[in-house]
C-alpha cells in the first residue's frame, strides 16, 4: 500500500532500504507459492460448497501441491523471520508503524476517501497503512499457526486446543489465506494508483530521475 504525507528532504535515505525489499519480494513470492497450492490442496477435500479452478492453483495433484506447499512454508517462516528481526533491529517498526490508533485511522481513511490524502514521502505510512501492515503480519502468524495444526495436529497439542481443536483449526486456516489474499489484492490496487511507492520498492527510490542523480558522480 503507498505511503503519503510529508515532503521528502534532498538526498535523504531512500524509502525502501535494500533488506526490506529483498524480504518484501521473498515475502510475496512465498505467499504466492502457498495460496495457490492451498488452493490445490483445499480442492481434495472442500470445507465449503466450492472449489477453486485448476488453472489458478498449483501442484498439479495433492502430492505435487503439498509439496509446494511446504517449500513455500519453508521460505515464508524463515524470511519472515528475518523480516520481523530486521524491523525490529533497525527500529523501523517504531518509525512506521507506530502509533496507531481508532481515531487515527478513521480521519486518515476519511481523507483517502475524499481524495485529500497526499502521497508526498513514501517513508511516512499513513495510520490506514500502519494498521493494514499489521494486520497482515498477525494474518500471516495466524496463518503458520493454524497450518501447523492441521499439518501436524499431534505434535502441537496445546496449539490445537488454543486454535479451537483440528476443524476450527483448518476453518481458521482458510479464513487466514482469505483475508490475506484480500490484502495483496487491495496491495496491489493501491501500489498501481500511486506508481511511486512500487518503484521505490523495486529500486529503493521513488522516481528514476532520483535515482540517476544520486549514483552520478
């Protein structure tokens, strides 16, 4: 999601250092991984009255798809990891995402709506921002969570028994990749609507004039 508010100052840190970006995509690709060979997976044995097209999911078949899955586990745990050391270790998380509050988040999404939120400095998130990162991250915790209830049900007794037992557990799971895929979708909307904030992703600058000027010697 874009960031807005506040006019950058000359030859500033770029909005988006090279570990987080490297972690972001490693993120995305994970999770890409994961939804869909969940989706695959989910298809073997429905919770609901439906089932997801075989040309969006991935694995080909069950072993194929659990497969995926678990490689894309692999990458989202670890990465994420390091993703959640490095915000707290480079104190971004208290820059960015903090403070948050109701009131804070209803004015900003107030003004989104009416179109008076301004997309100056992509290094400030606005309270609508902080509040949508977060909930992706507890999404995502939630989600390794109840996963490893329902792949491994036996060994994790006591998060079973947290999560509700293995069937609200797997319902949890489904929830989980629902609202996250709503996030990415949304994600993704906001980045094109505001072009800057995804090539200071892809590039650690917001523009590619910034760029050229600031390696020039």
């Amino acid at each position: 999601m874009p960031s807005l508010d506040h006019p950058p100052s000359k030859r500033s840190a770029p909005p988006q250092p090279l570990w987080l970006r490297i972690t972001h995509w490693l993120n995305a690709v994970a999770t890409m991984v994961m939804v869909m060979s969940g989706w695959r997976i989910y298809n073997a044995s429905p919770l609901f009255g439906f089932t997801f097209p075989a040309g969006i999911t991935l694995g080909g078949w069950l072993g194929g798809a659990l497969q995926w899955h678990f490689a894309g586990m692999w990458l989202l745990v670890l990465n994420g990891v390091a993703y959640l050391l490095l915000n707290l270790v480079t104190g971004r998380w208290a820059r960015r995402l903090f403070p948050v509050t109701v009131r804070g988040v209803l004015r900003d999404a107030w003004l989104a709506l009416t179109a008076r939120l301004r997309h100056a400095d992509l290094r400030h998130y606005n309270q609508v921002q902080r509040a949508a990162y977060l909930f992706a991250i507890a999404d995502l915790v939630l989600l390794v969570a109840s996963g490893l209830v329902v792949w491994k049900s036996v060994q994790f007794p006591r998060l079973r028994e947290l999560l509700g037992g293995y069937d609200m557990a797997r319902h949890l799971h489904f929830y989980a990749m629902a609202a996250i895929v709503g996030f990415v979708a949304v994600h993704i909307l906001m980045a094109l609507l505001v072009p800057r904030s995804l090539l200071a992703m892809l590039l650690g600058r917001s523009t590619l004039r910034q760029t050229r000027q600031e390696t020039t010697p």
